[in-house]
C-alpha cells in the first residue's frame, strides 16, 4: 500500500464512510454489537456528508429528471448516500432504479449498511406495510413509505437479500425483532409478518445466524413463531 499513493487514497476514502473502520479497531462504532433496534435515520446520520446536498435533495423529492441529470456528474458515494436517504422517504421507484444502478457495486457494503438492511429498517419504521400504491399514482411526500416495489428495484440492481449489517444481522433478524417489540399491537405485526413473507419469497433465508449465533426465528416467541409459519404467504 505504501508503494502505491493511489491505493492508499481509495481505502481511505472507502473506509471513511464506513460504520466499521479497521484502521481505528478501538473505536466506539466498531464494537460487535446486536444493531437490530437501531434506525435508519442513526445509520445514515453516522456517514460523513460530502457534498451531495443536491443529489439527495432530488432523490428525496422524487425528481427523477434532475436525479438523472445529476448522477451525470455525481461520484459513487453520492449516489449510495441518495440511494438510502430516498428508501427513507419512500421515494418514487424510478428514482430508487437510477441510483441503484449508478451505484450497484456498493449495494451491499456497509456505506452506510446493505440496502436491504435499510429497506427491513424503513419498512419496520413505518409501521410494517409494504403495500405499494396503485400504478401510476405517486402519493403525497407526507403518506408515501418504502413498500415492496422499492425492494423489486434493490433485487434487480444486484442486491442480495441475505446480506448482512455490522452486527451481522438480516433484513430477516430486523422484521423479527420489530415484530417481538410490538407484539400488542396486532395490525402492525400483520404488517410486519407481510414483510417478512415478501422477503422470503424473493430468496431470503431465515436460517442466517446474526453475530450472536441467532436465526431471525430465534428473536421470536413460541406463539409468535407459529403465527408466523401459519401466516398466508
């Protein structure tokens, strides 16, 4: 690495958007921990900004003309920046398409996290549904939310349903720790049960052991389980 300044410029720049950074192994952030109740918007507040004001502000709007215009220019990091900011706001999938496929070698990286880790964390923050709107019907900024349309986009640019987070946790473990924590109130954990099956269905693998040796099924109670295993697919 000495040998070759280039090098050593692109880790750098590779691991200073990272939540887990070897180069400071001590540091607070890089302890191994169970992350499953951390939020989206903690994830993405712990990546360092870079410019990229603009880009996310489009993508957060759903302006996929000027998302396009400036991906024309946008680096990698902007573009994987934008692309989690607008799973947050539960932007148009058109728009989710163009940054995905700008930035589709850093889908599973942890800058800040895999997409799909922040998809589970979005559609759990939301109260679990990941019912899409009708086709042709863009809702209002204040209703819209990640569904199972933002999730189609993230599969088809290259993502793996089964990557994990920094505590080595699935999209999986995520969904089944939201459903252990809101085991009273019924129509979100309907919700959440739906997201859990939609995720299964497209090749998620509930059998994934997260950094304390887990399975997601292992977050969950006895009666919780069978509810879930008896849940409609």
């Amino acid at each position: 690495v000495q040998a070759r300044p280039e090098l050593q410029r692109e880790l750098d720049g590779w691991w200073s958007g990272a939540l887990w950074d070897p180069r400071f192994p001590t540091s607070p952030c890089n302890a191994r921990a169970n992350v499953s109740h951390t939020t989206a918007a903690y994830v993405l507040g712990a990546l360092p900004r870079s410019g990229d004001g603009p880009l996310v502000a489009a993508a957060i709007a759903g302006d996929a003309e000027g998302v396009a215009s400036l991906l024309a220019s946008s680096s990698r990091a902007g573009a994987t920046q934008a692309l989690h900011e607008a799973l947050r706001a539960g932007t148009d999938p058109e728009v989710l398409q163009l940054l995905a496929a700008h930035c589709s070698e850093e889908l599973d990286a942890w800058l800040p996290e895999p997409v799909i880790i922040t998809w589970a964390r979005c559609v759990c923050e939301s109260g679990g549904s990941v019912l899409g709107s009708p086709v042709g019907e863009r809702p209002p900024r204040r209703r819209r939310r990640c569904g199972v349309e933002h999730l189609d986009e993230l599969l088809a640019a290259g993502a793996n349903i089964n990557a994990v987070g920094r505590g080595y946790e699935s999209a999986l473990h995520i969904v089944a720790q939201r459903v252990r924590e809101t085991e009273e109130d019924r129509d979100r954990v309907q919700g959440l049960l739906t997201a859990w099956h939609q995720l299964v269905a497209r090749g998620a693998d509930a059998s994934v052991l997260d950094g304390d040796g887990h399975s997601p099924l292992e977050r969950l109670s006895r009666s919780q389980c069978r509810e879930l295993l008896a849940a409609k697919r």
